[in-house]
C-alpha cells in the first residue's frame, strides 16, 4: 500500500506539471484525472464530500490574505471612481455611486472571473494567487473546482462582455455620452439574468456544492457575495428605465411641437 501510495503521488505530481503548461485539453486533463482517481481519492474541503478532484492542491495562503486583497483592490478601485466624479461638479450622489459600482464591476468580472475563465481547467492544482482565491470561494461553491460546464459558460460571458462593458460605462458618464444609459441597461440586464442563472441552477442542484447553511462559506461566499448581482442591477435597471423614458418623453414632445409649429 506504501508503494502504491508513493507511485500515485508521483504521478499526481506529474500531471499537475504537465497542467501548468496550460497545453493540455480539458478532455486529456479529464482522462489524466480518473486515472489517478482510480488509485487514490484526493483530500479536499469541498462539497459534496465525495467530489473527486485528484489534481488538488492546497492553498498556501490564508482566507484573510485572500479577502484583503479582493475587498483592498475593490476599495481601491471605489475611491478613486469617487474621487474622480466628484471632480466633474455636475453629477450627485447616486450617480456617482452607480458609477463606482461599474468600475469595481469592471475590476471583478474582467480581472478575477477573466482568469478563471482562462484557467478554469487547472484550478485546482494551480498555486497562482488568483487561482488560490478561487479555491478559497469554491468553499461556497464547488462547481468552479469542478470546471463545471454553467459556470464555465456563464464566467466566461461575464468577462469577456461585462467586464470591458461596465468600464465602457464609467467612461460614457464621465464624459457625458448620449449611450450611457443604453449601457447601464444592457450591462445589468445581463448581470441580473447571470445572477439568476446562477442561484436557480445551484437550487435545482440542491445546494450539493457548498455546506449548506455555513455562516462564510454558504451564507457570505455563496449568499451575500452573488446576491449584490440581483439587488443592484436590478435598482440600475429601473433607473435606466426612467432616464430613458423621460428622454423618450422629451424627444416625442419636440417633434410634436415641430409637426404643430408647421
């Protein structure tokens, strides 16, 4: 039993080496995976307790180091958006914490959910400090362990189109763009429809992929840290839905007014 212990975890060793040559298909990353599986069951904090994910490795750093950089950067990011609003003089309060909100949006969902949909495929073996934060949030959420094929999707979009879309959206209310509002629209729908996704298929699942009812890793991870994606979007959606109907409103009466005048 020594020897074959020893025999795995050099070929455990060997794959997590080959992983992090980021050249390997998901597919052979896969095969590579259940044949160690099949020797030994890797140890691991997440749910359900049976959840085989061999190639892991765990983190180095604590949740503390993990949280302080997330929560700095995103403060970081929220006072110097303020700072620069309130050196235009014309926006309030709300506006300007709309706009906060979209650069730390562009933040997160281009630079932490950008990488996990770039490396998604060696997470768990990988010690890079972006991949140890997600290890940390799969505590409340295994799928993103798992490659899961949703979340993969769903981070992907997010990225890719909501990351560079929420700082495009900074951008237009700083410089006052006709389009701003369109974007705030566009931008939360999406995040709301993601967010949605996102609770209701876990719920569907049963809440399999976290200790259900977890003060940090159920309720803070999995709970407060996705439901500010419903809430918010959700009260910018309506705000958009104003602004642009009272736009509406004010075009229709101009060309009134003009058909009236000839």
């Amino acid at each position: 039993m020594q020897f074959l212990s020893l025999v795995t975890e050099k070929y455990k060793n060997r794959i997590i080496s080959k992983v992090k040559l980021r050249g390997l298909t998901p597919i052979l990353i896969a095969s590579l995976m259940m044949d160690v599986s099949s020797a030994k069951g890797a140890l691991h904090p997440y749910w359900p307790r049976d959840l085989s994910i061999p190639i892991y490795v765990a983190n180095d750093r604590s949740m503390s180091e993990i949280l302080l950089f997330l929560f700095s950067v995103s403060g970081v990011f929220l006072l110097a958006t303020w700072l620069i609003t309130g050196a235009t003089g014309r926006l309030g309060t709300w506006r300007r914490l709309a706009i906060c909100w979209f650069a730390v949006c562009g933040f997160i969902h281009g630079v932490i959910e950008g990488w996990f949909s770039l490396y998604y495929d060696i997470l768990p073996g990988d010690q890079s400090f972006l991949s140890q934060l997600w290890k940390e949030y799969s505590k409340g959420d295994s799928r993103y362990v798992i490659a899961d094929n949703f979340t993969v999707c769903m981070e992907t979009v997010t990225a890719w189109f909501w990351g560079p879309f929420s700082f495009w959206a900074v951008y237009s209310f700083l410089t006052n763009k006709p389009y701003r509002f369109v974007l705030q629209l566009i931008i939360s729908l999406g995040q709301l429809y993601g967010a949605v996704l996102y609770f209701f298929t876990e719920h569907r699942d049963g809440y399999a992929h976290s200790e259900f009812g977890h003060p940090i890793y159920f309720w803070f991870y999995f709970v407060f840290m996705n439901v500010l994606w419903i809430v918010i979007p959700l009260t910018l959606i309506v705000d958009a839905w104003r602004e642009l109907s009272a736009g509406q409103a004010q075009a229709d009466n101009t060309k009134t007014q003009k058909m009236k005048s000839k």
